[in-house]
C-alpha cells in the first residue's frame, strides 16, 4: 500500500536533496572520499524508501520545482 505525496514527505525529499549537494557530502571537502560515499550512500537508500512510500520514482529537478514553487 503506497502512501500520498504530502507536504511533509516533500519536505523529507528536500532535505535530503540538500544533503546530496557535493559540498554537503563532503563537509566542503573536508571529508575523505570513502566518508563521502558513505554518506551519499545513506542519502540514496533514504531516498529509495521515500519512493517505495509513495510508489513512485523521484528526481532531485521535481523536489527543486517543489521548493521554487512555496
């Protein structure tokens, strides 16, 4: 059973598309590259439960279009 798109699972998507932002993986670049991955790979499994959630597929340019359109 999938759930509905609400505000707050849009909002859950939005934090962590600002997560995935390079510098934010990194800590500005501060971060080795297997802490980097490890992390990217956090965000994505992360992600990929919000979409099972929701029974749909997600791309960061949907959750940015959400966030312009507040």
């Amino acid at each position: 059973m999938t759930e509905q798109l609400t505000q707050e699972i849009k909002n859950q998507f939005e934090v962590l598309a600002s997560r995935l932002s390079p510098e934010n993986l990194s800590c500005d670049g501060e971060l080795s590259r297997s802490e980097t991955n490890r992390r990217y790979s956090q965000c994505k499994r992360e992600w990929r439960t919000l979409e099972r959630r929701i029974g749909r597929t997600v791309n960061e340019d949907e959750v940015w279009e959400w966030e312009r359109s507040k």
